[in-house]
C-alpha cells in the first residue's frame, strides 16, 4: 500500500509515482523536475486512485498547455453512444481531459463507463448531477446532499470536480447590487446561486469545504475551483464579483494546499484581448501559481457559430500569459448541443492556441514539429506536411480537391511557387515558369 494519500503529498514527500513518470515522460523533463512542481501545487496531476486505464498528464504553466473537451448529453440529446464515439474521438485527436456534463439520463453508468474506457482524465460538474442523483427539486436538497453526490463522483473514479466554492451569500448582494449585464452565466454557479436564494442556506461547498477536502483527499481528486462569477460577457470582464470570488479562490487553494489536495482554478470567459494578459499574471499572484484552467476567453460577444475562433484567439493570449489548461469552445457554443464534426473543430481550435501560447512561453520542444514542418515545405514533401498537419485528413482534401497540373507546386502558385524556384535557383537550375 502507498504510504501517501495524493500525488500532491507523495511529491511534498520525495516520491516519483508512476504518475509522474508518465507525464514527465511526455514533457520531455526529468521527473524529478515534475515532482518538485507538483509538490508546491504548481503543477497537478489529476489521477484519481480508481481510474486504471489513466495516461496521466501534467498540468501546470511550464508544461505543455493542455486542452478539455466538454461532451455529456442532455434533456433534448440523450444518445449516450454518440457521446462515447465523442469521447474515442477527443482522445485520437489528442484532448487530454474531457469532462461529463450530462444532466439527463443515468449519469452515473456513463460516467462509470468514462472511467473504465477513457485513458484521458475525466471531469465532472457533481452540481449538475444533485437534482438527478435525488429525483427532487432543487430547493429540497440539502446542503449534505451535495457533498455526497460529490462522493459518489470521487467513488467512480473521477479525477478532477469542478466545486463552486468561491461564491458565498454575500455573492447574492453583490449580482442584486452591481446589475451585471449578463448575471452569472456558470450553469453549475446559476444552481449555487438559486439553491442559496431559496433555501436562505450559505453555499454548501464553501461551508462544508474541509469535508470535501477530505473527500478528494482519500480518492485523490483534483479540485478545479469553478468560477461562478466568470464574466459572460466582454462587458462583465474584470469587476468585482470576478475579482472578488478570484480572491476567495486564492484563499480556498492554499487550504487544500494544506491537507496535500491538488487543485486548478478556472477562469473566464468572456474578455477584451487588452485584459487578457493582467488577468493571467493577477491569477497566478492570487493562488500563489496553482494551474489556471480557462475557458477560452471569448474575446468577442458576436461571433455565435465562431465561437471556437474567438475563443482559440483568447485561448493563445491566454496560454502565452501563462494559463494551464483551455477548455474547448467547439462552433455551437450558446447554440445547441455539439455534435461530432463541432467537437473536431473545437478540438484543432483549441491545439492550434495551445501550442501556440506554448511558442510564445518557450516550452521545450514546442518549436520542434515547427522546424520539422518547414522543412517539409522547403522539400514540397507533401506527405511530410500532412503527417506533421494538426489535421492532416482536412489538408490531404484540399490538396485533392483542386490537384495542381505539377506534382511539385500547388495549384495557387502552380510554376510561380516561390519554394521551387528559390530551390532551382540555388540549385543552378534553370526555373522554368511558364
């Protein structure tokens, strides 16, 4: 038997788990090195105790930036199989988390299903699962009910919960008081909000939080602190009710810190570029550099079917300030549902921002399937650059699509492709271009 409860604490203690083998191995870094920033909580490794199938990864600022992707059905899309196929399809093409956000149907047997199959870490939202694990209103549940439902979650084998700890009744005043354009748009913090208006109850994981540290303690799960209070709208970016649950969140981390609980914060949303950056490095001072987990930013209201673009443009500015983890934003966010091809192009999106804040911030080996992809160009090696392509299928159709008459060019450039004659010329060749 392990003589350590947590990755955190084995860290804090001197060991090098299998689990940080595994991701020190896929970081290129010595593991000793990923063991020392684990231990100060600066990077995470979520590996719940009971998920056997888990390729762990780590998650932190000096590690690759990492990618989630959100699937999990709903009242009106309830084809679990579908959400499976989703879920063999993210980890193919590369996600390294994805997160259950059912709030329909027999979650628990899905979510049993993701942990048994899924060699990527699997997320849950136990908020989404309270009224649906009962079968009663929510302003019937009790504040006990919650944590249980959060048991239940760490019992499967979930490796990382995102909690709504930060928001507390003073939350209440604050949304009443401040008339934010767009209110809390945090499906799990909406619920936190309307149980507390109806019950007249503080908020139960902020009151019963050093239960729940013990929770995720005995099964090790990762706490990803929600932000209730993240802006939904550029103009909501950056006010108080943002800032002042970021703080709350800083204190809720070095608590969990204290019992050798891993934690990530999550972060916006919806912001301005120009905030972006401040954000990133005002985060990274508050919880003392835990991983900061965003969803995006969104850096725009009025992109609605773009919506993995202007998330992927946040996304980089993002990774390059230091943030940890993106979670996807796939074309149908605030649309529907999204079915397979979304999920595809909200997944490229996303690795597109994430390796490139990892070139902003000099990631070893970051710059190397870039060097490789050049040189493949110099070459016009076509089959190279689709093998090193993020996706490669999409760039093989287009070649197909409109095939050039010369096998060495493309059909934009044709002769006049700058590559071939610069290759010729310095070649002593004669460029022929006509």
């Amino acid at each position: 038997m392990d003589n350590y409860a947590t990755q955190k604490e084995a860290a804090r203690m001197g060991v090098i788990t299998p689990e940080m083998e595994t991701a020190a191995r896929k970081e290129q870094m010595p593991a000793e090195e990923l063991r020392a920033l684990v231990a100060t909580g600066t990077a995470v490794i979520p590996a719940n105790r009971r998920h056997k199938c888990l390729s762990a990864e780590g998650i932190g600022s000096m590690l690759r930036t990492k990618i989630n992707v959100n699937l999990g059905v709903s009242k009106d899309k309830t084809d679990y199989a579908l959400e499976m196929d989703k879920v063999r399809t993210a980890v193919a093409m590369g996600a390294h988390a994805v997160m259950d956000l059912s709030s329909h149907g027999d979650t628990r047997e899905f979510r049993r299903l993701l942990v048994r199959e899924c060699p990527a870490a699997v997320g849950t939202v136990p908020v989404y699962d309270s009224v649906i694990h009962f079968q009663r209103p929510l302003d019937e549940l009790k504040a006990r009910d919650f944590l249980q439902v959060v048991r239940a979650h760490a019992e499967d084998g979930v490796d990382f919960v995102t909690l709504h700890c930060g928001i507390t009744r003073k939350t209440i005043a604050q949304i009443r008081e401040n008339k934010r354009l767009m209110n809390i748009v945090s499906r799990g913090g909406s619920l936190v909000f309307a149980w507390m208006s109806m019950t007249g109850e503080e908020n139960p994981f902020f009151e019963y939080y050093d239960e729940l540290l013990e929770i995720c303690r005995e099964y090790d799960v990762t706490i990803s602190l929600g932000d209730a209070c993240r802006p939904g709208c550029i103009e909501d970016a950056s006010d108080q009710c943002q800032i002042e649950e970021l703080v709350r969140l800083g204190e809720l981390t070095e608590r969990a810190w204290a019992r050798d609980v891993q934690v990530m914060v999550e972060g916006p949303g919806h912001m301005p570029l120009d905030q972006i950056a401040a954000n990133m490095k005002l985060q990274q001072t508050i919880c003392k550099g835990a991983p900061f987990y965003v969803l995006g930013p969104l850096v725009t209201d009025i992109a609605p079917g773009y919506d993995h673009i202007t998330s992927a443009i946040g996304g980089a500015a993002a990774a390059a300030a230091g943030a940890a983890f993106l979670c996807y934003v796939t074309p149908a966010e605030h649309l529907a549902l999204p079915n397979l091809e979304d999920m595809k192009e909200g997944i490229i999106a996303s690795k597109i921002a994430a390796h490139a804040g990892d070139i902003a911030k000099g990631i070893r080996g970051a710059r190397e399937a870039d060097r490789r992809m050049s040189e493949a160009r110099r070459a016009l090696d076509w089959e190279a650059q689709f093998a090193l392509a993020l996706d490669g299928e999409k760039a093989r159709r287009y070649r197909a699509a409109a095939a050039p008459a010369e096998d060495d060019t493309c059909s934009m450039c044709g002769k006049f492709c700058a590559i071939r004659s610069m290759n010729k010329a310095l070649a002593g060749d004669y460029v022929d271009v006509l």
